[in-house]
C-alpha cells in the first residue's frame, strides 16, 4: 500500500541535519584557531581545517574553480534531492534523501559563505589518518549508505506512511 508522502517531516530531518551541521561548524569557527586539534582518544581528534576539496578532500588543491563547480553538483543534488522528497517512496529511501539533502545544503552553504569547507572529525588508527570531515559528510555517507541498501531491498510496498 502507498501512502502519501510526508514532505514536512523529511524536509525537517534535512533542516535538522542542516542545523547541527552548521552549529557544530560556528562552534570549532567561533571557539578554535585555524589548524587546532586536540587529542579526543589515541584514535580521534578534533580539529579545525578548512578543505577547498569534495569528499577525502579530493581536488582541494584544483586553484579555486571547483568551489563552484561542487557547488554546481550541490545545487543540482539538493533540488533533485528535494524533487524526489515529492514522490511516494520507501520511507528508508526518504531518509537516505532527507540526509543527503541537509549534508549537500550544508556543505554547500560553507562554499558560499567561506569559500570553502569547514572539518573538524579526525580519525586516524596505527599510522592510517582518514581526511577530516564534518557532520555534512557523516549525513551524505549515511544517505547514501541508506541508497544501496534500498537497492538491495528490491521494490516491496512499503512505502512511507504515518
């Protein structure tokens, strides 16, 4: 059975996940130098770097055109991504558009207002260092996560509901 989809509610989980994103990001901004850390655990920091890049900071040393260029992808990802949010679908797949759609925005929001991204988790494990990232990326990975297991789960009925 196909239910109405509930738009208010998933566009609040990505206004949720926008606010803690860019909350987070004002605190490390307004609280921590340019280039802080500190050790959490022997396993995680947190730090304040900034990253021109995408995701593991791929091309963060392009010279500045990719600024636009993921915010060209963000723009278009978060308009589709709100579109689909429209249709009746699955409820894990709205969940999966609702975080990718609040992670897009909020990285999105950070190359606009700073030209840039603002990191601050830090792991690192017996000499692996993965890239730093925020709560953006850790939405848009869950979403996406969330994708490939709807795609897994085949096309049943349940669809979202009350």
């Amino acid at each position: 059975m196909t239910y109405p989809n509930r738009k208010s509610y998933w566009y609040s989980v990505a206004f949720i996940v926008l606010a803690i994103d860019q909350a987070t990001k004002s605190l490390i901004d307004l609280t921590t130098p340019l280039g802080w850390s500190l050790e959490v655990t022997p396993f995680f920091n947190l730090v304040h770097v900034l990253n021109p890049g995408a995701a593991f900071s791929f091309l963060a040393g392009a010279g500045g055109w990719q600024r636009w260029f993921f915010l060209a992808i963000a723009l278009g990802a978060s308009i589709w991504l709100a579109w689909m949010l429209t249709k009746p679908v699955r409820r894990l797949e709205a969940l999966a558009y609702s975080l990718i759609l609040g992670g897009a925005v909020g990285n999105g929001f950070d190359r606009v207002a700073r030209g840039q991204v603002v990191d601050y988790l830090d792991f690192h494990l017996r000499g692996m260092h993965w890239p730093a990232f925020n709560i953006a990326d850790v939405a848009i990975t869950g979403g996406a996560v969330a994708l490939i297991a709807v795609s897994f789960l085949g096309h049943g009925s349940a669809k979202q509901g009350d």
